[in-house]
C-alpha cells in the first residue's frame, strides 16, 4: 500500500514536471523559428546568435524531459537509494549546456568587432528583428516566472535549473534588442553596439551556467548539506525527549530529497523497543521538516557507550 501511494504521488509529480517543461519547449521551438528568421530577414548578427542560444534552451527541455521519467522511477534492486542522481545530472548538463551558449555568444560578439575594427561595414538591422526581440522578452521573462514557480513547488531542481535558462534567454534578448535599436536609430557608427551588447549578455549567460553547475556538481560528489540545515537536523533530533546527543552526522543530497546517517545516543537503561520508538520520532521530526521521502539510518546506542571502534564503518541499526 505504501509503494503504491510513493508511485502514484511520484507519478503525478513526473505529469506535473512534463506538463511545464512541454509548455516551455512549445514557446520556444516558436521564438526558435522567429529569431532565425527575424536574424536572417532583419540582416542581424545578435538576433541570429540569440536564436541559437533558444536553441540550447529548447536542448534542455529534451533534457529534462529524458531525466526526469528515469529520476521519477522508485528504488530497485540496482538503485536502493532511487533514481534521483539522474535529475541532478540533468541538472549538471543543463548548466553546462548554458555555459557553451555564453561563450559561443562571446566568441560571435568579439569576432563581429574585430571584422568592424578592420572597416568592415556591419549590416543595419531590420525593424522586424526589433519587435521579435521585444516578444522575445516578453514571452521568456513569463515563461521564467511560470516554470520557477512550478519547480519550487515541485521542489525539482532541473525544472528550477531551466527556469533560470529561461531568464538568461530573456536577458540575451534585452542585450539583443538594446544593440538593434543602438545599430538602428543611432547612426552606421554606433552599429558596433549589437556585437559589444552580445559579449555583456554573454559573461551573465555564463555565470547564471556557473551558478547552476557548482550545486549540481557538489551533490554528484557527495557534498554535505549546508551546516545550518545539519545544525537544523541536529536540533530536531536533540528535541526528542529521551535522545541525549547525536554524534557522526552524515547528510547528502538525492535529487529532490535527502539522505541522513547519525548515532544518537539514549538511557542505556531503556528497553530495545523504546529506543526503536526514539529513533522513530526522530525519523519523522525530520521528514515533517524535509520530506516524507528522506532516507534516515540511525544507529542507537547507549549514552555511556564508548564509540565502536571501526568508527563509521561498524554496524549501524535501525
């Protein structure tokens, strides 16, 4: 009963998942077509280069979409932690996909000013890429807000992942359409604008890449949780009348959820069961704060005891 009731809770949380993904994916294989178009007719360079970093934003919805069906799938006989690992590497490749899109863009921006430096006349941009640059914004800026929201309370850090790609494909647009209308409405030497306009956008594309990368690469490592979420931890077991201390705190991340290992230590003098009792208190004071699917070893000992001699190797019960 209890399996069934994690499949089919996961399950709605994968629909959920697909169903703001697919929404974003739709919004931009449109600006995709729009941009490419907008970079070709409308003769600008910086419309064509956003065009191809919403490429790199549509990528990651495929992304997302393959991970999470494997992440949303329960433990098994080859994962006993579940499948979760594999939404934090979505999550990796999606910052690394965004960090290659900044650099591209970069790359493009510095190559265009040197070909103007050297008296190459850069083309006049078209109104058409203008407005598309303006829609671009719009549409990216509420796509950012819907599917952040919705990777909050889905508490999935791919869909908050492609949020934040989301606004970095609505700040390259407002880059875009600041270098347009410079090249446009300022004279054939202010053209420039479009290219230099391209490399500012880019350094945010890239540290936004960086900011998402760090925390998916720390918990790929087995990274700690941060200390005030251990110290945290560490209170609400403390305030389970009966558990005197807790030493050997171990905590990582599994995609959406947590694992926990500790030895806490009780009156030698009560019975097995009412130390098993302890642990359970203790076990369900943390997933009332962190989630009902956190993993929890405890093991119990008794306040007197001095500590196993294998150290974190020895048995742990519970």
């Amino acid at each position: 009963m209890k399996t069934h009731y994690f499949c089919t809770r996961m399950e709605q949380r994968e629909k959920k998942i697909y169903r703001v993904t697919l929404t974003g994916s739709l919004v931009n294989a449109a600006l995709i077509a729009l941009k490419f178009m907008a970079g070709i007719f409308g003769r600008s360079s910086a419309m064509v280069a956003d065009a191809v970093h919403s490429l790199s934003d549509f990528v990651t919805d495929v992304i997302v979409l393959a991970f999470v069906k494997i992440a949303s799938k329960p433990k098994d006989e080859s994962h006993d932690y579940g499948h979760g690992k594999f939404e934090t590497l979505a999550t990796l490749i999606i910052g690394v996909i965004l960090i290659a899109a900044g650099i591209a863009l970069l790359v493009n921006g510095i190559s265009l000013i040197i070909r103007s430096l050297h008296g190459e006349q850069l083309p006049r941009p078209g109104a058409i890429a203008l407005v598309v640059a303006v829609v671009s914004i719009l549409s990216k800026e509420w796509l950012f807000r819907y599917t952040l929201r919705a990777g909050k309370t889905l508490n999935s850090p791919a869909v908050q992942a492609n949020a934040w790609h989301h606004r970095s494909d609505a700040i390259s647009s407002g880059g875009t359409l600041v270098g347009i209308a410079g090249a446009m409405f300022l004279g054939d030497n202010w053209r420039i604008l479009d290219p230099v306009a391209a490399i500012v956008v880019s350094f945010f594309i890239v540290k936004s890449g960086y900011d998402i990368v760090r925390p998916a690469a720390g918990e790929l490592l087995e990274r700690s949780l941060p200390a005030d979420q251990e110290q945290e931890i560490e209170r609400l077991v403390i305030g389970v009348p009966g558990i005197e201390s807790i030493h050997k705190l171990r905590t990582r991340r599994i995609g959406n959820t947590i694992a926990v290992d500790m030895h806490a230590q009780m009156p030698g003098h009560i019975t097995l069961a009412q130390a098993h009792n302890l642990a359970t208190e203790a076990e369900n004071a943390i997933r009332g704060r962190f989630g009902k699917d956190c993993f929890i070893n405890i093991h119990m000992e008794p306040a007197s005891a001095t500590p196993h001699p294998l150290g974190s190797c020895g048995s742990q019960g519970h």
